[in-house]
C-alpha cells in the first residue's frame, strides 16, 4: 500500500492579530486534524462535501477547530486530507489571513486514523492530533498542561456518555438463579473524544505505509509499557457521525451561542 507525501504550505498571516499569549499558549505545540475520510455515516451529506466542511452556523466544522486551535496559540496546523480535499483546500485557501500556518499531506489509500502520522513531518515535541469532524468548548491549553504535568506518551480526551440498555438485565449466578432484574439500565462509560495529545516516542510504535487505527496505536504503547492518560472533560463535545448526530450537535452549538461566532 503506497501513500504519496504532499506538503503544500497556505503560510498566511492576519496583520495585527496575536494569538493566546496566556500561560498554556501552545505556540511550540503543533496539530493534526485528520480530515480524509469519507463519512460514509452521514450521507447523502458526504457525496458533496467532506464531513469536516459540514456548515455549522455561519462556519464549517473545520474552521471553527481551526479558529479554536489558534485561539490556543498553535501556529502550526497540519490537515491529513483525502476524500474531496481540493474542497477543503479551496476553502482554506480562500481564508483571510490568519494566525496559523497551514499544510496539506494527502493520503492516496486510506491509512486509517493513526497512520496518517507516519507521514508528517518535524513531529520533534509535544503534538496535538484530533479528529476533523468534531465539536466542543475544550480547553487545549489545559489538556496540554495536564498532558505534561502527568508526563503521559500519550493522552486521550475523554467524555462521560451514558448508553441505554434497551432490554431487561439479568444477574444470574453460578446456578442460574436470578438474583436481580434492572429495567433498561443506563451505563455510564468514559468513550474518547477524537483528541489526543502525544510525544514523538509514539509515532517509533506506528507501522510505515500500513492501515492503523488508533486503537491499535493504543494496544501498541500498552504492551510496551508506556503510560497513557485519560483527561476527563465535561465540555460541550460533539462527535460527527451520523444524521442525527450532526443535526443535534446544529441545534445545540446554536443555543449555547457558537454557531455564529468562532465556537471558542
């Protein structure tokens, strides 16, 4: 499986803006946006644009993380792009100038969601990596703080979701006997919010040129040992996937006030 490296570089600048100058700026941190994949999930939507470029308000999804993320300080934005990427760019081309620098490395197979890494470049400190398709208020300067003071290889952004079971749960013992009946139970289980920030020692634990998702880029570092760390947020957070998923994370940002500002 071949994949080819395309690098081109949208360095523009906003004349008379700074970024973030607070005590978590993340200015030396750079980030990935994974922003290829097909969204199947969310047709018919995804046969005319990429999910990322979904609109949410007066924005795509892809400029409000980008806007979020320089907000934060980053100035080194790197998009992994694939299905309908000359949309994506002619989007970000088009762009006023801005804080961040932005570049392009395009996947000519589809690699996954951890592989695209292998690709890029100077990956040489501290790096955040997220999902193109997703919502939310987090703070990045507190995950990175948190991420460091803990001194994780890797850290995922984690967010409390309650899923309900819809059928009657038993509690049976060794004997079969029944010894508790719950009626359509909720659980409550810590799920990943599509954000994670890593050290460069990961990427030594990513295969070349082959499929690899981030679970098994997680299973990879656990059997070597390296520490992992959960950052618990209870910010709004939206992941993108289907219909309804993308028209209630509409609704919601639009109430709470983002949907025509930056989403910060």
């Amino acid at each position: 499986m071949s994949s080819t490296f395309d690098l081109t570089a949208n360095a523009r600048r906003r004349k008379g803006r700074t970024a973030s100058s607070g005590a978590h700026s993340l200015k030396n941190v750079k980030a990935v946006v994974l922003a290829g994949g097909r969204g199947t999930r969310l047709a018919p939507y995804t046969t005319i644009l990429p999910k990322p470029l979904m609109p949410v308000g007066e924005h795509s999804i892809l400029e409000i993380v980008v806007e979020q993320l320089e907000q934060a300080g980053v100035v080194d934005v790197r998009f992994s792009v694939g299905y309908l990427s000359h949309l994506i760019r002619a989007v970000f081309d088009s762009r006023p100038e801005s804080s961040a620098e932005i570049t392009y490395v395009a996947e000519t197979d589809a690699l996954g969601t951890a592989a695209p890494l292998k690709l890029m470049t100077d990956l040489d400190s501290t790096f955040i990596v997220m999902n193109g398709d997703v919502l939310t208020t987090l703070d990045f300067g507190d995950l990175v703080r948190y991420h460091r003071e803990q001194g994780h290889a890797l850290t995922i952004a984690t967010h409390n979701r309650s899923i309900k079971i819809d059928y009657g749960i038993l509690h049976v013992d060794l004997m079969d006997r029944v010894r508790a009946f719950e009626e359509k139970p909720e659980m409550v289980s810590a799920v990943s919010m599509g954000i994670y920030v890593m050290e460069p020692e990961v990427l030594e634990h990513v295969p070349e040129k082959t499929y690899f998702d981030f679970p098994d880029l997680v299973g990879a570092l656990l059997e070597s040992d390296l520490p992992i760390g959960a950052y618990r947020s209870n910010d709004l957070w939206f992941d993108i996937g289907r219909q309804e998923d993308y028209e209630r994370a509409v609704d919601a940002w639009s109430r709470n006030g983002h949907a025509n500002g930056n989403g910060a």
